[in-house]
C-alpha cells in the first residue's frame, strides 16, 4: 500500500492519456519512416555497390551523383535537416507540424544513413561467389536478388536495427519543433513546464522502445545468420 501511494506521489502529475498518444504518436512516426527507409536505403545502397568500380553496372558518374547524395544528407544534423525541408514537407503534407509531417525528414534523414551500411554489408560479400553466378550463367538481376541480398542479409539487418534506433531519436528531435511524439511532450509538458516526472517518463518509455528494437533486431540476425 505504501509502494502504491508513493508511487502515485511521484508520477502524480502524469497524464497518462497524454502519454499513451505520445507513445503512439512515436511509434508510428518510427515504423513508417523505418519502412521507407529500409526500401529506399536497400536502392540507394545497391546502386552505390553496384556503379562502384569493377561491378555490375560501374558507371562514374551515377556512383558520384549516387555518392554526393548519400553524403550531404548523411551530413547534416537531422534538427537543421528538418528545418530545412519545411517547405518541401509543407508541400507535400500541408502542413509542418504533427506526425506525419515529421516523415519526409525522417526518410531522407535516415536512408543515407542505413544505405551506407547497404553498400559496406554488400562489399563484404565474397567475391567468389558473384563470380561463380557469372560463371554459371546467371543475369545481374538473379545475381542481385539470389546472390547480393541473400548472402549480405544478416548485416543488412543488424544495419536497419541500428538506424531504428536512431530513428526513434530523430522521432524526439522532430517533437521539439512540434512533431508529435514523445520528444514533444517530454519538451512542451516536462521541459517548459517545469515537470520532470513527465520527462523522465517519457525518456524511460523511449529507452524500453530502443531496447525492445534492439532485442527483436539482435534475435532475427542470429536466426538468419547461418555462419
């Protein structure tokens, strides 16, 4: 009893409806956005692997277009990357604030980043094996599709549990100019209002999210990967 009235003494100021729409909020800003990023860093990663020199298809000029891409925007601090694509966002969205506003930038943000972990899973891949596809015969799209992702696919997805780790911190950034989410209220309601019982709660509801990513990520590697 006396745990009990303790805690309610502590998380007293705690609106729980707010934070349960918070979460939501947050979740879903972090799976859409980490499944737009999982397809698109899988494209950006293949065609920086594969117009590199002495692939599939080199090409200089797309590997470099390809390349300055991945690296302005793997660059730029996801706060100021947000800013910067208010009006793109406010374009396509009709507005810059709330949760789905928050996506393009958290697309953008991201695919860079997990396509550079693409590239390098892919670059690990023995290149025996490729060649032994050639040999026998095998088209670059059944070498893409039965060779490169099937072999690079445990690193693939260690790479994607670390850029949804990430994500989930962007998804706290986006909130402080009003996206949403539990960033949003751990600022608005915990940081300006002076309530840290409503920040700590929401910092340890994001924590039990990375960790629970993380376990399901570490799980799913260990069970595809056949080394």
């Amino acid at each position: 009893m006396d745990n009990v009235l303790i805690q309610a003494a502590f998380l007293g100021d705690v609106n729980w409806d707010n934070m349960w729409n918070a979460t939501v909020e947050t979740l879903y800003m972090s799976v859409v956005a980490l499944l737009f990023t999982f397809l698109f860093g899988i494209v950006l990663g293949l065609l920086l692997f594969l117009t590199d020199r002495k692939q599939l298809w080199e090409n200089k000029a797309a590997h470099f277009v390809i390349g300055a891409y991945v690296n302005i925007f793997r660059s730029i601090p996801f706060i100021i990357l947000i800013v910067l694509l208010i009006p793109f966002t406010r374009s396509i969205v009709g507005t810059f604030l709330g949760p789905s506003a928050a996506l393009p930038a958290l697309i953008i943000g991201a695919a860079p980043f997990y396509a550079r972990m693409v590239e390098i899973a892919l670059r690990e891949i023995d290149k025996g094996v490729i060649e032994a596809s050639k040999a026998m015969g095998a088209t670059n799209g059944q070498i893409i599709r039965k060779v490169l992702l099937p072999e690079s696919m445990p690193a693939l997805v260690s790479g994607i549990t670390v850029t949804a780790i990430a994500l989930v911190s962007y998804t706290a950034m986006a909130g402080v100019i009003g996206a949403g989410g539990l960033g949003d209220l751990a600022f608005r309601d915990g940081f300006q209002r002076n309530n840290p019982e409503i920040t700590l709660t929401a910092t340890v509801i994001i924590l039990v999210i990375v960790f629970a990513l993380q376990f399901i990520g570490d799980m799913i590697t260990n069970k595809i990967d056949k080394r």
